[in-house]
C-alpha cells in the first residue's frame, strides 16, 4: 500500500481503498452463508484475523469462497 503516512495497513484498508467489503462473513459480493466459507490464509498458515490483518512484506495472502 502506497501512502504518505508510515502506519500498519490491514487487509481492511486494501479492501477499503476499493470500497469493497471484506471480513469474515463476506468478500466482495459473495456472502458465507449455510452452504459457503471464506477461508482465509497467510503465507500458507490458516488464519482468522480477515480485515484485521496487518501487512508485512513478502506476505502471500490466499483468499477463498469455497463451498462447504
């Protein structure tokens, strides 16, 4: 994330910036529901902070809609 404050960046921001939805109930316009999860992992490691999520460089963030 480009910015001309120093400051820890969440995915939230990322998704912010886009004025697109992202957490854990939702990414974009695909909702979890009874049938569907957002799965979400960091460098291969899974994980449940979604929005809260604080950059660091090199990360590789998977994102997922998948059907249960």
């Amino acid at each position: 994330i480009e910015s001309p404050v120093q400051r820890d960046f969440t995915l939230g921001d990322f998704f912010a910036v886009w004025g697109k939805t992202f957490n854990g109930k939702q990414i974009l316009d695909f909702k979890a529901d009874d049938t569907h999860v957002i799965h979400m992992s960091v460098n291969g490691k899974e994980t449940d902070t979604y929005e809260n999520y604080v950059f660091q460089d090199k990360d590789q963030i998977i994102i997922s809609y998948i059907l249960k």
